[in-house]
C-alpha cells in the first residue's frame, strides 16, 4: 500500500511541476491539459484521476507552490541567523523557482490571497523593469499605469483590499507544521 501511495504521489508531484511550467508561461485558457499530461509524461486519462478539472490542476497548483514557499522561507529564517545570508538565499531560491514564482504572482492577484496578507506588508514589484524572461507576465511591464489601474479597479469591484481576512499566527500554527 504504502508503495502504491509513494508513486500517485511521485506522479501528482510530476503533474503539479508540468502544470507550473505550463501555467507559468501560457493564460489558463491558452494552456491545455494534454501539454501538461504530456509534460508530465502521463496520458491526459491520467491527470483526471488525480485532478477533476483543469481548473483544479490550477488551484492545487496555487496552494502546491504557496506551501512550497512558505516552507522554504521558514526553513531560511530558521536555519540561518544572518540576515545577509538569509536574503542571498531567499534571491537564489527566487531565481532558481522563476516559473513557481510567475505562479504564486500570478496567485496573488487572481485569487483572495491578497486579503490574506498583513496590511502593513509592502508588495513591491508587482510589475517590473528587468529581463522580459525573468517578469511574471512581459506584458505587464508595457503599460504599469493601466494594469496597476486595471488591478485596483477589479479589487474595488470585490470589494476586496489587502489585509481584509488577515489573521495573525501565532507561534502554534509553526509548532503544528
């Protein structure tokens, strides 16, 4: 039993890094379930037995990344003490995850995450100036002015703002995880 488990997970795990690259790099409507099956290297019936719709390959997606980076940045702050170090590994992890981060981008903005954010954390770069192959979306950076207007705009249509269901941790929730 335990065997069987270890390879859905392995192949989940495969499913859910075909569909970061996959998302990462195409609109949800561009990106097709057979390029992330086959990414994977499974048939398309494969990645319905684990994921009900390529909208739930998407949302298990955001919450697949998010956990990863939380994990990690926990690890950094945990194993290391100098701050130096610890922001100099924090940009490598950045670089060496492009498409998991053009993902949780991407996640922030398009889901209620953003609520969830303390209020008094600055989100900073949400469109940016560097390489084209480095920004979440290239097309971002074209026109700041009208996306950053665009965002705000769908967020006053939810009625949504940073920090609206912000809840503390507290020091129990790292004890548990």
């Amino acid at each position: 039993m335990a065997e069987s488990e270890n390879k859905a997970d392995l192949k989940r795990y495969r499913i859910l890094e075909a569909a970061t690259e996959i998302f990462s790099t195409k609109d949800y409507h561009e990106a097709k379930v057979e390029e992330i099956a086959k990414k994977a290297g499974v048939g398309k019936g494969t990645i319905y037995q684990y994921f009900p719709s390529k909208q739930a390959i998407l949302d298990n997606l955001y919450l697949y990344r998010r956990n990863q980076y939380l994990d990690e940045v926990r690890e950094l702050l945990l194993a290391k003490e100098n701050v130096a170090d610890i922001l100099a590994d924090l940009i490598s992890f950045h670089v060496d995850n492009v498409h998991a981060m053009r993902i949780l981008l991407r996640s922030l903005v398009a889901n209620d995450d953003i609520e969830h954010m303390p209020p008094d954390v600055i989100i900073h770069r949400i469109t940016g100036d560097g390489p084209k192959h480095l920004l979440a979306a290239p097309d971002w950076s074209r026109n700041k002015k009208q996306v950053l207007n665009h965002i705000h705009h769908c967020m006053k249509l939810r009625n949504a703002w940073q920090g609206r269901c912000y809840v503390p941790l507290t020091n129990d929730y790292y004890d548990r995880n």
